[in-house]
C-alpha cells in the first residue's frame, strides 16, 4: 500500500469512527438510561435527532434498544469496509462484507467497554467530582457490565471486578470477534 492509500485509509478510519462513536454512544445513553440533563447526552442527542428521528418511524425502538443507532453504527462500519477495499483495489463478496461489518461493529462495542471500564476505575481511584458530567456519564454506560461483579473480587481492600471484567472483554474479542471476522474474510473473499 503507498503513502496516499495510508494516509486515505486514516482518514477514513478516523471519519467513519466518529460516526459509529456518536450512534453507539447514542444506542448506549438510551440503553443504559443515562441522564437526558447531562450536557454529553444533550450533544450525543442534538447531533444524532436529525438523522435518527425519521428513521425511527421505519425501525422503532423495542425495549429501550433504538434499532436506528444500531443499524446506522452498522452501515458506517459497512461503508468504511467498502472504503478501504476500494482504497486497496479489491471488491468483497456482499455477505462477506457483512459478516465483516458485524465483526467490526462488535469489535467496536467490545473495545469501547474495555476503554471505559479502564477510564471509570482509574476516575474511580482519583479524588474527582462525581458530579462532572463525563464520570456521570461513563458510570452510567459501565454500572449494567459491573454490577453483578462488584464487591464480589476483593483483595486487600481493592475490588478488582473491573480487571476481570476487562480480561473477559478482551476474551471476548479474541474468541468471537476473530472468529465472526475470519469467516467474514473467507466470505468476502469468495473461498
């Protein structure tokens, strides 16, 4: 691949990353009932309304889960795929193509968790304003996948929950992720 074609698929990444940021963000405020009045949320829902309101008309939301985030997150993920195969002068199978586009949606979601876990316990070990609206936020999205963990891994007055959390993500993402993105690859590329 040449300098343009690096430079081309960075742009790309960082484009289509913040898109799929901002309807995953969106799907998981709404998921995990963060507070509407916490200005993140407030710019998460100002952003994503305009394309989301109309689509919800055609993919309603069911039980909390707005299915126009979700599948919007997706497209940008396939659209994304499209991008840098074309960037490498290839052209996936269709369902190989979307194989990979799950594959890179849940890679997203895992890797996402294994951030904000990592960031609310270090905010968690600092003396820092619960109420600001990042941590408000971020505990918000992680309290669902710590939960059932907390206080359960004590050690010497530590709760190591998020550490087990986190290696479980990443097991998650080494096992199901990989295997979901080599059965899309030998989709996509037609064996």
């Amino acid at each position: 691949m040449n300098y343009l074609a690096n430079a081309g698929g960075l742009v790309i990444g960082f484009v289509f990353g913040a898109i799929v940021t901002l309807f995953v963000l969106r799907f998981l405020a709404e998921v995990c009932r963060a507070d509407f009045h916490n200005p993140l949320c407030q710019v998460l829902y100002r952003y994503t309304n305009p394309i989301l309101q109309p689509l919800r008309r055609v993919l309603p939301t069911w039980r909390r889960w707005n299915s126009a985030a979700l599948v919007l997150a997706y497209l940008a993920e396939l659209v994304k795929l499209l991008l840098g195969f074309a960037l490498v002068g290839a052209m996936p199978s269709v369902p190989g193509l979307l194989v990979l586009g799950l594959a890179e949606l849940v890679d997203y979601f895992v890797m996402l968790y294994v951030v904000l876990v990592f960031a609310w316990s270090l905010m968690s070990m600092m003396s820092t304003d619960r109420y600001h609206p990042v941590i408000r936020l971020v505990g918000s999205l992680v309290e669902p996948v710590l939960r059932p963990l907390r206080g359960r891994i004590v050690l010497g007055g530590l709760d190591f929950s998020p550490a087990v959390v986190i290696l479980a993500l990443m097991l998650l993402r080494v096992t199901l992720v990989l295997m979901i993105s080599d059965i899309g690859m030998r989709l996509a590329g037609g064996a």
